[in-house]
C-alpha cells in the first residue's frame, strides 16, 4: 500500500464556510503526517485597480487589510485549541488562482493544497471562473477539494428527492 506523507500544506482561506471546513481538515491532516500548514489569504488585487477613488480605495485596502488579519487570526486561535501551532499565516495580494498554484507553493515547497470547493454559482464560474478550478488544472502537487458537510448534505437530499 502506498501512503502519502505530506510535509507542507497549503490551505487557501477567504471567510467561506468552504474554506473553513479545509482548514479543518487540513489541520486533521498535518497533525497525522506532523506537517506545516501554510494559511493564505490573497486580496483580489483587481478589485482595488483603477477606481478613480485614490483615497477612498487606499483607505478600502487598510479596511480589507485588517479585516484578513482578524480572519487570519481567528484561524490561529482555533488550531491554537486544537492543540496544533505549526502555522504559518501569509496575508499577500495578488490573483488567488495564480498565487495558489504559483506563488506560495513554489515559496514554501508545498506538496499538498487544501481548499473548500467554490462557493461560485454556475453564472459566476462562467464569468470570474473557480479558483478551486483552476488550482485542480494548474498546480504541481496533489491538491484536494474540500466539500462542506452542507453542501454534502443538500446534494443528498437533491438525490433523494428524485428517487
């Protein structure tokens, strides 16, 4: 039998009941392989361009900014009880796909990427496009899609409905 062993991993975070669901998983998984997790957060950087608005987007970023810190924090904090601390928080700005599959992995030599299934409704992954999609498509390691026990469960009960 094989068994993978995984030193680093990646967990994408955006304040998702997705992304939180990974984390908790992920943590399930570093402390079985003693691995590091890497707890990312990227700003949509496009989000901030060309606004027309100087002050008003530099002050939106220092808000965006602190808001992710907290939300970083809070995810220490809940390892912290959970009794794991081998975490590493990267707040960056930048294209979340392009950061997940490119830049952190290469940075911290990254063999596994966590990340809650998107949260993107058919229209919007057609528009914006899933970055779980993407990272699927692009990354260099094994990756894993996290699905939350509420999407598990609505998908259940859509199968049993048309039984």
């Amino acid at each position: 039998m094989l068994l993978q062993e995984y030193k680093t991993i990646l967990v994408g975070i955006d304040g998702s009941d997705q992304a939180f669901t990974a984390f908790q998983k992920a943590l399930a998984v570093a402390k079985r392989n003693d691995a590091k997790i890497i707890l990312a957060h990227i700003i949509e950087s496009r989000l901030f361009g060309n606004t027309g608005y100087a002050l008003t987007s530099a002050d939106i970023i220092e808000v965006e900014k602190d808001r992710s810190k907290t939300m970083l924090q809070d995810y220490v904090e809940y390892a912290s009880k959970q009794d794991f601390d081998n975490l590493e928080t990267v707040l960056t700005f930048g294209t979340p796909k392009f950061v997940m599959t490119e830049e952190l992995p290469e940075k911290y030599d990254v063999d596994l990427i966590m990340i809650g299934q998107s949260g993107l409704n058919a229209v919007e992954r057609v528009i914006i496009g899933s970055v779980s999609e993407y990272v699927v498509r692009h990354a260099k390691c094994d990756v894993l899609i996290v699905r939350s026990d509420k999407d598990i469960k609505s998908k259940k009960n859509r199968q049993s409905s048309k039984s």
